[in-house]
C-alpha cells in the first residue's frame, strides 16, 4: 500500500506508539457509512478519508444550501443547489484518491436503510431529527452494527458508541437512553434552534475518533457511556448508561417488523405516558407542599425558574442521591423533556410504587411560555 512507504500519507500515525502498521492496516480495511452528510458528517467525513478508512460511504438525499455554509465546511458556494452526497464525494477522492468513497444519494427508510448498511462493518450517525436516529438505531441492533451517535443543538453536542458487542457482551444502545420515540417535537432542527459553527465540527471530529477506536481497538470507546460537551464553557461531562432488556422492547423484532414501523409517526406508548405531565397540570401541582420538584439538567444548562421551588440534581447524579427526593409526589424537568423522562424512569425503578413519579412534558421552555401565557 503506498501509504506505507517511509515517508507516505500515515506515515505519522503508523508511528504513534501502540498504534502502528496493524492499526494502519485495519482502518484501511474497514468499511464506514456515514448516514448524512450535514455539519456532523462533513467533519467525521473528513478525517475518516484522511486517516485512511479504506471505504467511506455517504447517505444524503439533500442539496446544499447558502445556510449550510457556516457549519458543513466540504461545500463552497459553487456546490449550492448540487447533492450534497456527490459534492462531498467529490472533495473527499481529492484529498485521498487511494479510498473507496460510495454515494448513496438517497434518503435513508425502513426499506433501504438494512440492505445499505449491510456492506459496512460501523454506521456513523450524521442526522438531525430524532426518527432518523431511532430508525438507525433499530437497524443497527437488527444487523450487528456498531451505531456512532452524536447529536447538537445550539452550543451542545453528545456522543456515544451503541450496539458495540464485546466478548459477546450486549452494550448500550440509543433506546437505552431515549428509549421511547416521543410524540412531541421535543428536538427541532437546527435551522429552528440554531447551532454554532464550529460546534459540529468539534463533536463530528469526536465522532470520528470513536470511530477510529472501534476499528483498531487502540483507546477505549464511549461504550455504555455518553459524553456531553458545551462550547461555551468547555465542559465534558461523561455518564454512564445501562444495557436494559426492557429498552429492547420497541425494537422491531425482525427485518419485516422493522419495516412496517413509523419513524416518522411515532405511536405513544402507555409506558411513556404514565410519567408525562402537561404543563397546566404542572402548574396546578407546584404549590403543594408535599412535592419534589428536581432539574436533572447538568449545572450549566439553562436558568434556574425562580417561580416554584426546586431541586437541582443532574441525571447522572441522581442514583446516588435518591435521599434527597422527599413528598409523595416527584416531577422531573428538563429543557425540552427528554432527560427528564428518562430520569422519571430511572425514579420509578429505584422508588417503585412508593412515590407519583411524573416528567414535565416538552420540558421547562414549554412551560416558561405556557406559564407566562396563561399567569395572570
């Protein structure tokens, strides 16, 4: 391989100590799908190719906008209007023609997405919507897919390693931290919400290092741990998540469930709904003095409401300080309702039936504006 010569194109990876011609070698084997190729992909994408991933392929049924310029950083103004999938395979056979790049310029469903990803050993997750990340998810289980997951919004971004067996051991997967598909739109693309430019470039370069890892088995993966990062303070937080069998339960059972499935329609589920609490019943329950509220958010996330009284106990933390939680009633909040419905159950496991145990639907931001509407 002409990247092996003295002096060639990994000749300063071949030389990391623990890493050398046999990692070389197997990340030049290896076969990478990155499912979409937005701000997250175009990073990942980048230093796969460059590192020497032997074959890349790239799922994007979408075209390139002037809006995407700030943050998808392998398009220039002239590629506005072309596919996105063509215009980063293009750039990506320049700065390594001794690669395999494969497009597929179409849009990922429960009919295409088994038989595309089959011929890949890792799926890299570069979409922005919550049934994209739940349809892969699935069909990583259903094929034995190692899932890459990352995830942005505004100044944060997350990153974790799914569905990575080990010794024959089940690992985490997505559904194990979100393990019901929401039926609000809880999670808005960042067109709505908005991102900082550089953020999908630093959790996309993360996302290619977990990457890396997983095939050349150097370091140690995000396996049954997500980490969180926040560009404006540059805080990592990395927590640990748990391999659930209940979390396999909405997993379709084969390929042809699996197909019959709506990703883009989620259907509620009784054991979701039990801890969702609305925010007009939210606000009838606050004054009570025989009720925990708790943020599970981490420290840095979000302002404290000064209208009701609260806890603060960040999600990773609140195993270890179940003591704290006092009342006969316990309402979970986050920002937008996705950790604290995950908190929620968390309480309801440690707690059984011993407390009402809700999660504020759609999360404090819902609230703070249902609040302000309806306060006289």
């Amino acid at each position: 391989m002409n990247g092996f010569a003295p002096y060639g194109r990994y000749h300063h990876q071949i030389n990391l100590s623990g890493f050398g011609e046999t990692s070389q070698r197997r990340l030049l084997q290896a076969r990478v799908l990155v499912a979409g190729a937005g701000g997250l992909g175009c990073a990942a994408l980048q230093y796969l190719a460059a590192t020497g991933v032997g074959t890349i392929g790239i799922a994007d049924d979408d075209v390139v906008r002037l809006s995407n310029l700030h943050r998808q950083v392998l398009y220039t103004v002239r590629d506005i209007g072309s596919g996105k999938a063509e215009s980063a395979a293009r750039w990506l056979r320049q700065l390594n023609p001794e690669i395999d790049i494969h497009v597929h310029a179409v849009r990922l469903t429960v009919r295409n997405i088994i038989e595309i990803i089959r011929p890949y050993d890792i799926i890299l997750d570069g979409t922005d919507n919550l049934g994209s990340k739940y349809m892969i998810n699935d069909a990583c289980i259903l094929a034995g897919k190692p899932f890459v997951f990352a995830a942005i919004s505004q100044f944060e971004g997350q990153v974790a390693v799914f569905n990575h067996l080990r010794d024959g051991i089940e690992t985490a997967n997505y559904r194990d931290v979100f393990p019901f598909q929401s039926t609000n739109e809880n999670e808005t693309p960042c067109n709505e919400t908005g991102v900082l430019g550089v953020l999908p470039g630093i959790i996309g370069a993360l996302q290619c290092n977990e990457t890396i890892k997983v095939i050349t088995g150097v370091g140690k993966p995000l396996v049954n741990s997500l980490l969180t990062y926040n560009a404006l303070t540059n805080q990592v937080h990395e927590f640990s998540i748990q391999a659930r069998k209940e979390n396999r339960l909405p997993v379709p059972r084969n390929i042809s469930e699996f197909m019959c499935t709506n990703y883009d329609q989620p259907c509620a589920t009784q054991a979701q709904e039990q801890f969702e609490l609305h925010a007009g019943e939210f606000s009838s329950l606050i004054n009570r003095e025989l009720i925990t509220v708790i943020d599970v958010r981490e420290p840095y996330a979000g302002h404290s409401p000064a209208d009701f009284q609260h806890i603060r106990i960040p999600y990773r933390q609140l195993q270890e300080k179940l003591g704290a939680i006092t009342g006969d009633t316990v309402v979970t909040f986050c920002e937008h309702g996705i950790i604290s419905l995950q908190a929620a159950r968390l309480l309801k496991d440690a707690l059984g039936d011993e407390k009402r145990i809700y999660s504020l639907n759609k999360g404090i931001s819902h609230w703070n504006m249902s609040y302000r509407n309806t306060k006289p």
